[in-house]
C-alpha cells in the first residue's frame, strides 16, 4: 500500500511540473499567474498531505512487522518453556515392551548342613539343640576300665526318648542299666570282690537299673559370628539289683554350662564346658554318702568329610567328699580323640576314648595317676536317630 501511495504522488508531481498555455494579454497574464499561484500553493499543500499519508503509512507498516516479529519470538520462547506431550509409542514398540523380560539366572552359593553341635563331640556337649517338634531316639553307653585292682571295670549305658519343646528347649527321659566292681583291697578269682568299708566281707559284681531325666535350654542361639551358650540339667537315680549291694541307692544329678563357637564356619567347633555333680549313695544301713565332683572340659571338632568330624578333647576331673566341695579326694586329667559319623539326614553316630595322663589320690599321695576314684581309660559310645 505504501508503494500504491508513493507512485500516485509521483504523477501528481509531475502533471503539475507540465507546461502551461500562455496569456495573450497583460491583465489576463496577471490574473493568470494569480491564479496560477493559488493553484499550485494549493497543488503543494496537497503534495505535502500526500507525502505525510505516505509516510505515516510506511512507519504503520513498519511497526505492523515489528509487532509480528515480537510476537513470534515470544511465541517461540513459550513453545521452548512448555514441555511437548510424550508421544506414544507405536504398537509394535508397546508390544516388545509388554512381553515379559527373561530372568537372568543367577548362579546361589550350595546351601551347608546345618550342624547341630550337641553331638559332634565326645564326652564334652554342644550348646545346640533340636528344632521344634523334633524327636529323637538315642543311646548312650560309657565303659571304664583299668583301676588300682587288676580286672576291675564297669559300664552305664541308658536308652530314650527326646523331644523339643521348642528350638531353644530340649527335654528327654531313658532307663538306665550299670554293671560295676565296688573299689576294693584284694580281688577274688571267683568273680567276688571284698569291699574294704566292709571289712572281710565278700559280696558278689553290683548291677544297677534306674531312670534318667534331662533339660536343656539354648540361651544364646549359635551363628557363624557369635557364641552359643546353654545349660544343662540331667538328674539320675540308680538302685542295686543285688540285696548283697553296700550302696542300695544312688540319687544324683548333672548341672553343666555349655559354650561352643564355630571356629571356621561349618569346618571347625570349639566347645567348653563346667559341670557341678552332687551325688548320694544311700547304704543298705540306712547311712547316707554323699560326694561331688567339678569336670572343665574343652574339645574341638574338624569336618574332615560331608559327614565325618574327628576332634580331640581335654578333661578336667576333680573328686570331693560332701555335696559342695568339702573335702579335696582326687583329680585326673584326661584326653583322648573323637570320632563322630553322621548317618542319613537325622542320625549320627559317635566314639571317644579318653586316657588319664596325669593325677592325684589323697590316698595316695606319691603316685602318678589317681586310678583310686577314676579309671585310667573311658570309652563313650552314643547313636541317635531323629524325625
């Protein structure tokens, strides 16, 4: 438009710039270039109009472009701010994606089984116990043999029946049966011993039945860091077979504090225990003996085999007169290697033998081994099955 405008003052222009006809006369000359003069100040007012018009039109042009140009930017700046929507993904891509991803199989260390340490040692126990609910069947056998007296030995085996309450408590119940020679001054070779609190009098090899109760509770359950620690509670009773027995009865019981500690998990076991043994022996008289006895004993374990552990164990005996350790009678030491097997799932299998190395009697103050209160060899053999 602005264009339109400037071309149409310019032939304006030049239609005024053309030559005009002359005047004959003088007055009309005069008139003429009056009127000549009015028209062409006329003629350049208009000129002037038209050129302001024209410009007035370019500047609104220019301010129209500006105005467009700013408001484009501005729109860009706003398009830049404003996140665009997602686009969706095509069907075949939203396929793909719904289809399961396969799981990368990942390679699990071998699960180890489960030790339970109440029966990888030998006389020594662990501090484990059974789980909830389980049961088990067992026997237990312990042999002696090789005192002061030639040919003078005895054995204790029971049979019975445990159950776990929990997996922290274990209870059990068995019968019980010994075979013993009384410690005497001279031996018979009929088989009759001469009992020396007894004087000359000959009585014939003593035999025992009676019953055996336990309780354990696991106070502080084992892990491969950490340390497990129980307590144990056996009271036994025992009574003569034969009426020619001096002791006619015997009540007693085992309070034990049981520590073990996996030393290589699932490879080696350490265990301790200390145990108080009050004892009473009822005479057929009527008289009552009473005696007690203290036994620290350490033992380890190896796993040599899926199922097999051999261990060594060390034995600390101590004999008194009285229920609380009134009178020092004897102490012995005593070790000797392990051997246990574990048989399917649930049962096992054990041996251990212990040697007395060294130890004293008060009776006999110069030797070298006390063979009057203790044995110079014990064999233990125990077997159980769970489920």
């Amino acid at each position: 438009m602005a264009r339109a405008d400037t071309a149409l003052a310019s032939e304006f222009c030049q239609s005024i710039a053309r030559p005009t006809r002359s005047v004959p006369s003088r007055p009309g000359r005069l008139w003429f270039a009056a009127v000549s003069s009015m028209d062409r100040a006329r003629e350049g007012l208009l000129v002037a109009a038209v050129l302001i018009f024209a410009a007035n039109a370019s500047a609104g042009q220019l301010q129209q472009q500006q105005i467009g140009i700013g408001a484009t930017l501005a729109t860009s700046d706003a398009q830049a701010k404003i996140p665009l929507p997602p686009r969706r993904p095509s069907p075949e891509r939203r396929r793909k994606s719904e289809q399961p991803k396969p799981k990368t199989a990942k390679r699990s260390p071998p699960a180890a089984t489960t030790v339970n340490t109440w029966v990888i040692f030998g006389f020594t126990e662990g501090a484990d116990t059974g789980q909830k609910d389980e049961r088990a069947i067992y026997y237990d056998a312990v042999v002696r043999f090789s005192r002061r007296e030639r040919g003078l030995a005895g054995w204790r085996a029971s049979l019975g029946y445990a159950y776990s309450i929990s997996d922290r408590l274990t209870v059990w119940g068995a019968g019980s049966a010994s075979h013993q020679r009384t410690s005497a001054a001279a031996g018979r070779s009929n088989g009759e011993v001469s009992v020396g609190s007894v004087g000359d009098s000959v009585i014939p090899d003593t035999s025992y039945f009676g019953a055996v109760a336990g309780w354990k509770y696991r106070i502080l359950p084992r892990d491969s860091n950490s340390v497990g620690l129980s307590i144990q509670i056996e009271p036994y009773w025992d009574r003569a077979v034969a009426r020619a027995a001096t002791t006619e009865q015997t009540f007693g019981s085992d309070f034990r504090l049981i520590i073990d500690k996996a030393l290589l998990p699932d490879r080696l076991f350490g265990a301790l225990n200390f145990a108080y043994q009050p004892e009473a022996g009822v005479h057929r008289g009527g008289g009552v003996e009473s005696s007690s006895q203290f036994e620290a004993a350490g033992a380890i374990s190896a796993r040599v085999a899926d199922k097999l552990f051999i261990g060594a164990e060390l034995r600390y005996l101590k004999s008194h007169g009285g229920y609380f350790f009134n009178q020092n009678v004897g102490w012995s030491l005593f070790a000797g290697p392990t051997l246990q097997l574990l048989l399917g799932d649930s049962g096992y299998l054990g041996l251990a033998w212990s040697l007395q190395l060294i130890g004293k009697a008060t009776e006999e103050p110069t030797g070298a081994l006390d063979l009057v209160n203790y044995e110079r060899q014990q064999i233990r053999v125990k077997w159980g099955v769970g489920f």
